[in-house]
C-alpha cells in the first residue's frame, strides 16, 4: 500500500531518520514506536504508516516482540530499483548539476555522487542521455565560500537526528581562540547558499550560538542525549546569518537605477516598501542587530543611503568614513 502525504520533504526526513535511528540501536535498548514517535515529534499512528511504506520499499525493518524493538539488518539488503520518469531524471540532474558537479568542496560530495549514480543506475538510455545533457547545462559558478570538505558533516547530523551531545574543536575568527566546546547540535543550516552553519546550544555561552562548520573539528560523540532547549529558530530579520543583536529599525533609500533590483530581493525580514515620483525607492523594516545588514547595504555602494534607525545610520557613517580614509 502506497503511502502519500503533502508534507514531502519533511516524511523524506522522517522516513531517513525512522532508519536512522533503527540502525544505531544500541544493544538492549528499546526502538519502538513510542520512542520513534517521541524523537520524529508525530503521533504513533504516523509512525505505524511510515514503517509499512519502508518495508513496502523492501527495507527490512522488523520488529522483535520479545524485545519489543524494531531491528534492521545490517548486510544483504539494498534499496530497490525503482522505475523513473523523465521528471525524476531532471530532479536528478539538478542535483546532479548542483551539488557533485561544484566547483568548491562540499561535504559529502564524493559520497552525494556514488549515491546518485547508483539512483541512476537503472535508467533507460533515453533518460540517461537527458540526465546527461541537463547536467552538463547546468554550473554553479557561485557555490559555497568556503572548502567544506573535510566538515564532520556525517557525525554531526546523526547527532541532530539522535539529539546526542557531541564535543567538538572549535576555531573562532571572531575570538582569535582554539578549544574544545561541548554543544547539543539543533540544526545545520545552508546560508546565502555559499555557507554553511551550525546551530546548537553551547554549554560553555548557555545559549544557541552559530558555529561555522568549516571550523568544526575532532568531533565527539559523547552518547549523551539532550532534550533541546526552547530557543528562536525563527531567520526573520537576521540578515547574513549574524543572529545576536537587539531589534533594529532599517530606513533606505535605494537610487532609480537599483530600485527594481532592491524590490525583487528577499531580504530576510518584512520589508515594506514607497516609491517617489523620482524613481527612488524607500525600504522600511526591522533587523536583528547592524552588523549584518551593515555589510549587506556596503554591497549597493553609493545607491543605498540609509535614512534610519539612527542605530545603523551612525554605524554606517562610521564604517563608510573608515573606508574613505583608506583612500585619501
């Protein structure tokens, strides 16, 4: 029986963490579909649906009732062909093209690439072919900022999914500093789509603090499991991924020649905007702390001229004074 819901992405994420946590089992420990409920936040129900759509997909997810757990095999088992369509090869090309196909480092890349061409192993030469030409169409030439290929991205997303503790090296720029720092991983997150964070709530700070994944390192299973902490994981008004800060009030002014340009952005926070009759564009909103959109509004250079807050308009007088006196 084939199981639907509107939901995809997150039963996709549901479904890979069902086995996930299955296949981590410990010796004596119980994974039933109470704990799975708990750990994927749904109902028992919604798990009981789950596990019959892997095992109708030939996972060989079993339950051992004396045990009263759901055991995985370990060897002899694979994910079975399935047939695809010409959609599906596109979708495969984009992620083709996207992510293996990069000019910089990602996590994973290798892994992403033998695992998408075992996806298409099966495909029919016509497919194949489109898969192939839509690939080669395809170019990131922005990707990500940094080299993140030896990130410990494996480790730490079977920590968020198991919400496990972990002890990590950490190199701060910011605090010129190099140490070992114990942290409950909530979330890992793509930004600007060129970097790539994580956030977690450090035990040294107390608080959900953003670490930049490619200054993760020797991380640390501890075996300890966390319950998260309420924290706002909400991205409105955090403007290049710099979460701290007090609200902050934006008034701009955009010039006739970037005006259409700065309407059509998605700028993080809800952003209202005026038009003059002389082509100029008025932007309002509100921003957590300056130093994000600071670096943002540096990057319209003499077509951005903020009115307000007066927060963020002293702070970018003081950072475009700073900039000239390099030029005098």
């Amino acid at each position: 029986m084939a199981y639907y819901n509107s939901d995809a992405p997150a039963r996709a994420a549901r479904l890979f963490k069902i086995v996930t946590l299955v296949a981590s089992r410990r010796p004596g420990e119980r994974v039933g579909r109470e704990q799975l409920a708990d750990a994927c936040a749904c109902t028992s129900k919604t798990i009981q649906r789950d596990i019959q759509c892997l095992q109708d997909a030939h996972i060989p997810l079993d339950y051992d009732p004396a045990a009263r757990t759901y055991l995985l095999s370990e060897r002899g088992w694979n994910y079975p062909l399935v047939q695809m369509t010409a959609t599906d090869a596109m979708a495969l090309a984009l992620a083709r093209g996207f992510l293996t196909d990069s000019p910089s480092a990602l996590p994973f890349r290798n892994e992403i690439a033998d695992a998408l061409q075992k996806a298409t192993s099966g495909l029919t030469p016509a497919l194949r072919a489109l898969l192939e030409s839509v690939s080669m169409g395809l170019t990131d030439r922005g990707s990500a900022a940094r080299d993140y290929s030896h990130a410990p991205l494996g480790l730490l997303l079977e920590a968020v999914s198991l919400h496990e503790t972990v002890e990590m090296t950490y190199d701060s720029r910011s605090s010129h500093t190099r140490e070992r720092r114990r942290v409950d991983p909530y979330r890992l997150d793509r930004r600007d789509g060129r970097y790539y964070d994580l956030q977690a709530w450090c035990h040294k700070r107390r608080e959900v603090r953003t670490f930049a994944l490619d200054r993760i390192s020797d991380v640390e299973k501890t075996g300890e499991r966390f319950d998260p902490r309420p924290w706002d994981e909400s991205d409105e008004g955090v403007i290049g991924g710099l979460r701290g800060g007090e609200p902050v009030r934006v008034e701009v002014r955009f010039h006739p020649q970037v005006a259409a340009y700065a309407r059509e952005r998605r700028w993080g926070f809800r952003a209202e905007f005026d038009e003059g009759e002389d082509g100029t564009l008025v932007m309002r909103g509100e921003v957590r702390g300056v130093e994000g959109i600071v670096r943002e509004l540096l990057g319209w250079q003499r077509y951005a001229e903020v009115l307000g807050g007066p927060e963020l308009r002293a702070r970018m007088a003081e950072e475009v004074k700073a900039m000239a006196a390099l030029y005098l």
